[in-house]
C-alpha cells in the first residue's frame, strides 16, 4: 500500500506542507480469514513538517503508531477476550500467546490503570494471598462489583496508594466501609475516611468465633486424661465447626456430635452459644431486635464461666455498633468480595500463576466484565 502526498498531515500542527526523508517497509497482522493469517505492508513514509520543523512518520489509519497489528484485529481480540482465555484466543486465530497479551494488556491499562473514583458510595477491603507473592490487599466498589484497587501486600501500608489516589476526588463521599475486623484496616480507614462508617462483615465474625471454637476443642483434648473423652472428642471439628442444618441430613455425624457435646459440658456450651451468635443476622431489618439479640448472647457469654467466651465477648461489645451497621446499610459486608477473591485464585491456577504482576492486577481489576467460566 502507498500514500498519496496529500493525504499526509502532520497530527500536531495538522499543516500539510512537507518534506519527504524516505519510507520504510512494514507489517500489520491482520483479521485472518478462516484460520490462515494474513498480513498487511505498506511503507511508511518519515516525513519533516514545515511548520512546526517536527519529523515524525507518517500516520497509518488502520494501526496505531508503534504497533505490529491493525485495529480491527485489536478489537476481534478484545472481543474474544471476554469469553476466552488468552491460550483460547490464541489458539483460534493461531497468533503468539505474547501477542494476544500485549494487545490485552494494553487495553486494560488504557481502562483500568486509573478508575474513575467519583461514584464510590460503599466499598468493601480485604486482603488475598497469591502464592510465593504474598498478599494482595482488594478494594472493591459494592455497587457495580468492580475492584477499583489493588495493592501489595496486606494491612495499612498496603492502602497508602489507594488513600493518596482518594484524596485527588475531592467530591467523593464514602458512606460505609466493610472490612473483617483487622486492627490494621480499622486504624486506617478510622484515618483516612473519618466520616464512613465500618461495618464489620459478619462471615468474619462467625468465622472468628470457629477459630475460637477450634482452638477450645484442641485445648480439652489435650487436657483431658480420660481415654474415652479424648476418643470422642477426636475429629469433632468439623461437626462442631458445621452450622446445624446441614448435618441434620447426616444420622451418624449428628450422634457423633451428640455423644461429643455429652461428655463435655463446657464444650456444649461453646457450641450452642455459636449456633445462637449466628441468629444475630437472621432478624432481617429489624436491627432493635438484632441488637437485643447481640446484647443478650454477651451476658450470657459472661454468665457461661468459660474463659475463651468471656474474651470474645469483650470483643463484639467493642465492636457493637460496627457489627449492628449491616443493618444500616442492608447487609453490606465483604461476600462480593470474598466471591471475586476466588474467583482470583481460579484464574490464577488456570494461568499456572503470573510472572507480569502488573498484567495480573490489571486482570483482577477487569474480573467483573470476565464472561468465560473462570471454573474448571
């Protein structure tokens, strides 16, 4: 292909007076057709523009400056990206895997490196480990489901870039944050959005009570001397761990548990006042009664004599009116989150992992636009 001499124009001072320094050959990869590749060569003309004394090469229509491929290949690319993976799309036009993620890469840079922060209403923080990476902290926009941040390693210091980008959105008002109950993240967001509101995300809370549940059981077996408890209580935790309804449909698992709870006070009763925490969140809207609930369990957490209960306790009343804000904000918590963390970790193994770490961020950041299954 050539270009005629007036239809050169320089792209800054738009003048068309001219001066050739000669052209150069190149290649374009192109649509294929079926699955036979097809390219494109044109010369390319170097060219001095008289009034602004620039010389640049000429503009090609079909590609953009510095690229190897025509823009209608780029956007079939982008296109199959939503529903393929990039060995997928690969393989189907029969280009270099190197090829297909550059031209991904930098379009999801072009969108995502610099998120539009101006909508952020709720958010929701949590952190995901990545293998020999470590951690990753995810910032999360709860209204469209988009992660707006992606930060390295986990705690505070990991939020720093994220806070100094918030503070260039004057406008922005963030209402509420859900976050688990991390000191780190409850210093940082009380610094850097004072006017939001934490909500401490309830799977967290009852997860934090399991964690307490198991270390109880661990700590009975390895006191208890009498044979037959220990017997008992060997390999429980799963069941003491397991809500209630969903080993009622499993005969031998429910005895078990029952013969376990009998032989062991203490441990009965740390089970069941972890069934009736979890009745908290079932009041609906109804946060008066919620947080009658909440208040009542603490007493009786007092009340129980029972050391590991006694601590939690103090726990949740410091944290009362974080752990009562889900009622505010209907049932805002981390969950969407929790579901994008792993579907990071799908992709991630699909991917046997990602040596660019800032083409794996950009990923992560474009996961709610993600068609193709990410299972499997």
């Amino acid at each position: 292909m050539s270009r005629k001499r007036f239809n050169l124009r320089c792209p800054v001072c738009k003048s068309k007076r001219i001066i050739r320094h000669g052209s150069l050959p190149r290649w374009f990869h192109a649509l294929p057709i079926g699955r036979k590749a097809i390219y494109i060569k044109t010369e390319v003309h170097r060219v001095e523009y008289k009034d602004c004394r620039a010389i640049r090469q000429s503009e090609i229509g079909f590609a953009d400056p510095r690229l190897t491929y025509t823009r209608s290949l780029e956007r079939y690319v982008l296109n199959l990206a939503r529903y393929m993976t990039i060995s997928d799309v690969s393989k189907h036009l029969g280009l270099s895997w190197d090829l297909i993620k550059s031209i991904q890469k930098r379009y999801l840079q072009k969108k995502y490196s610099h998120p539009n922060l101006n909508e952020l209403k709720q958010i929701a923080i949590d952190e995901i480990y990545v293998g020999s990476r470590g951690y990753l902290t995810v910032v999360m926009d709860i209204h469209n489901g988009a992660v707006v941040f992606v930060g390295d390693g986990k705690g505070s210091e990991a939020l720093e870039p994220f806070w100094a980008r918030l503070r260039r959105y004057r406008k922005v008002k963030i209402e509420a944050v859900a976050i688990d109950m991390s000191p780190a993240y409850i210093k940082a967001v009380g610094q850097n959005l004072k006017k939001a509101v934490i909500v401490f995300d309830h799977f967290h809370v009852i997860k934090m009570m399991n964690e307490k549940i198991s270390d109880f059981r661990r700590h009975l077996h390895n006191v208890t001397a009498d044979k037959l408890q220990r017997s008992v209580l060997k390999g429980t935790r799963w069941l003491l761990l397991t809500a209630r309804e969903k080993l009622e449909t499993k005969e031998k698992s429910v005895e078990r548990l029952r013969q376990a709870l009998e032989i062991n006070k203490p441990l009965a009763t740390v089970y069941y006042m972890k069934e009736d925490l979890r009745q908290v969140w079932g009041w609906g809207d109804d946060k008066q009664a919620a947080e009658w609930h909440l208040k009542s369990w603490i007493e009786m957490a007092r009340n129980s004599g029972i050391d590991m209960l006694l601590r939690f306790a103090k726990t949740l009343e410091r944290h009362l009116d974080s752990i009562l804000a889900y009622f505010d904000f209907d049932g805002l918590s981390t969950g969407p989150l929790e579901g994008t963390n792993n579907k990071i970790k799908t992709m991630q193994r699909k991917a046997y992992g990602y040596r660019d770490m800032d083409f794996f961020k950009l990923k992560i950041m474009a996961l709610h636009e993600t068609k193709y299954a990410l299972v499997g």
